[in-house]
C-alpha cells in the first residue's frame, strides 16, 4: 500500500513539472500570503486547533502552523482558507 502511495505522489510530481500546475493544488500543500506584519492568509489548512487573542494554532495536511502575535482576530473562515489580522509576532511550522 505504501508502495502505492509513493507510486502515485512520483506520477502526480511529474504531471505537475510537465504541465505547469501549482503543486498547492495538486498536493494540498499550505498556501501563505502575508501582508506586512498585520495579515495572513492561508489556503489548504484543514481545521482551526487553538483560537486565541495572542495565539492561533492550524492543522494541515501533514504539519501545523502557529501564528503568535496580538489582538489576533480571524476574519474571513471557509472551508480551506482562513485570514487573520492582527499583530503578528511570528510564523511557526510544525
């Protein structure tokens, strides 16, 4: 199953380089756009762990994003992206 897996990811990698699509759709890997130290975006997150005025912690596909700041606020929340505004501190992938 494993070997499946691996098989599939190596056909996927190469349909993405011959036609030029963006691995983020493909792969449902994070898309980040940050503006300034005031506000990010994020596209692919799965769900929201941690919701905090000084703290916002998001689960991905196969990692986590923790956003540290103050007077963090989520503004916009779909089901694959998300945008917060605020002071942000820092940006940490786990």
């Amino acid at each position: 199953m494993k070997r499946r897996k691996k098989k599939s990811e190596s056909i996927s990698k190469k349909i993405v380089g011959r036609f030029d699509i963006p691995e983020d759709v493909v792969f449902d890997i994070p898309r980040i756009t940050v503006c300034d130290n005031t506000e990010i975006r994020i596209e692919n997150y799965k769900t929201v762990l941690e919701y905090e005025e000084t703290a916002i912690k998001l689960a991905c596909k196969d990692k986590f994003i923790n956003i540290n700041g103050k007077n963090l606020n989520i503004t916009i929340i779909t089901d694959d992206e998300i945008s917060v505004k605020g002071i942000i501190t820092a940006i940490e992938f786990a």
